[in-house]
C-alpha cells in the first residue's frame, strides 16, 4: 500500500512551476530563515536590502546555510566560515590564502524570490503563472488588522478547502461564524476564469460579520484564495488566505485580512482573537483529517 503524502508528492513537479509564500517580509530581515518549500529547504535572508533565496545547503561540507550569519553584503557558513554574495557566489574562504583562487563550483543554488504584500514568495522552478493578486494591498481606503502565519499539520489542498467549505460554519464556528439553526449553505454562483475559480453567495450576519453579506471568493491555482466579504452600501471586508505546501503532511498559512470601513464590531484585540479561535478551531479538524 502507498505511504500516506506519497500521491501528494506526484504533484510537485508541477507545483514547482507556481510562486508560494515562505515568510513575511521582516522575517527574512534577521536570517537566514530556514523554510521547507515542496520538501525542498529554502534559506532566505536579506542581502543589501534584497530578499534572496537559497538551497539551503552550503556546498563546502553540507551544512545548512541558515545556521549561519549575513554579514554585510554576504552569508557566512556557520561551519567554516566560507562567505557567499547576494548571487551566491563564494567570496571567501577563510581557510586558504587569499591569493589562492577560489573554486568557480563554490556556489550556494539560488531560487527566484520576490517581496510582495509583505509576503516572501520563492520560485522553485519555471515560472508557469505570475503571483496572484491582492487588489487591495495598495489601496489606501483599507487598512490591515491582521497578518499571521500558522503551521498545520495536514496538506496544503486539505487547508485550502477547508477555507472555502461553507458547510462547516455552523458546526465547527458555532457562535461565531454561522448557527445550528440555520444550517443551511445558500446556493453560490460560480465561474472558471483561467487559473481562478470565483464563486459568491449571499449569507447571513454571523459573529464575525455582523451584517448580511455576500461572500465572494477568487481561489487562484493552487493554494491562493482572496475572498471579499460585501455589503449593501460597499463595506467591504477582504481576506488572503494562502497555503504553502511545505511537506506532504504539512503546510504554513499566511493569512492577512483587511477592510474599507471603521466600526464598533469585534475590533483590535477581540477580532484578533476570534480570528485566532476559528484557525485553531479548524486545525483540529484539518490536522486529523484522513
Ligand atoms: Fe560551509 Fe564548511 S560546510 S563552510
Ligand atoms: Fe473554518
């Protein structure tokens, strides 16, 4: 019989061609950060004010880069000490003399990364779609009043699912998303548009959103969906929930939600934490899943 993950593992070389999130932008600013991207482990660190990438490995003994330091414009290997540039290039090796040449092999292999809504996005293969968008990210009338990673132990497509499975609300959120009483999923419009999917319904008021609402999803392939919550007179909440497939069996959220409005709903704090309970109230489901 198979090994549980190993079918998930089949799509990799595909899921390769797409950008996943790896970090918010500030985490990369200490570093290097080790991340796991498709099995693959990723050091990412800032370089002269670039994000960069790198196979996590240096290639002198295998040691992982990301137990070193940045040091200027360079990563040093914490074991020894070798230097390597922004293009991963070796500079240094402190162990011979200077004049002697360095070998032109002694390079640590980088991936493409980009910074983008705050967010680190890493590139492991040819490019097969842009980064998804997040329309708002720019737009001044909304502020941000919530940025969160959280790792899981389950899948990055079971994740994803559960994020647009309507069904749940009432059972898994009860009191805060949706009611028992009112169990009911309202029936969704919905399209297919290139690599999106958009789908929207129209639903009750629910802790969390107080007012009725209709739900609008845009789930990009693979792991990317934005989702606006709407109401009758334009206030608009907005939510980008992505999941990045770190193994088979586990994967990190990075979840930001933002909104067009000022309000005396859950604010600050309480909203904070209601957020964090649905997630933690999700994870118990997802992580035990089969
Ligand atoms: Fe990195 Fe030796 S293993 S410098
Ligand atoms: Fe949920």
């Amino acid at each position: 019989m198979a090994k549980r993950g190993m079918r998930e593992g089949l799509l990799w070389p595909k899921l390769r061609e797409y950008w996943h999130p790896v970090a918010f932008a500030e985490d990369a600013d200490g570093g290097p950060l080790a991340v796991t991207l498709l099995d693959e482990r990723v050091a990412v660190c800032r370089i002269g004010g670039q994000v960069r990438a790198f196979r996590d490995l240096c290639v002198h003994r295998g040691t992982p880069i990301s137990l070193g330091w940045v040091e200027g414009e360079s990563v040093v290997c914490a074991y020894h000490g070798w230097s390597y540039n922004a293009e991963g290039k070796c500079t240094r090796i402190p162990s011979i003399p200077p004049e002697h040449p360095i070998p032109k092999k002694a390079c640590l292999e980088t991936y493409r990364v980009r910074e983008k809504y705050g967010l680190v996005w890493v590139l492991l293969g040819e490019e097969r779609t842009p980064i998804p968008d997040y329309p708002v990210f720019e737009d001044p009338d909304f502020e941000e009043l919530y940025r969160k990673k959280l790792v899981q132990k389950c899948s990055a497509a079971r994740a994803t699912e559960n994020f647009i499975d309507q069904g749940h609300f009432p059972w898994v959120h009860e009191g805060i998303l949706g009611s028992r009483e009112n169990a009911r999923v309202p029936d969704a419009e919905i399209e297919r548009d290139g690599e999106d999917l958009r789908f929207w319904l129209d639903t009750y008021a629910d802790t969390l959103h107080p007012v009725p609402h209709r739900r609008n999803y845009r789930l990009t392939r693979p792991f990317t969906i934005y989702q606006w919550k709407e109401e009758a007179d334009g206030k608009t909440e907005v939510y980008l929930n992505v999941s990045t497939p770190n193994t088979a069996g586990e994967c990190t959220r990075f979840m930001i939600i933002a909104r067009n409005y000022q309000s005396d709903r859950p604010e600050g704090a309480k909203r904070e934490q209601l957020t964090d309970t649905v997630m933690a109230q999700d994870l118990v489901i997802i992580e035990n899943q089969r």
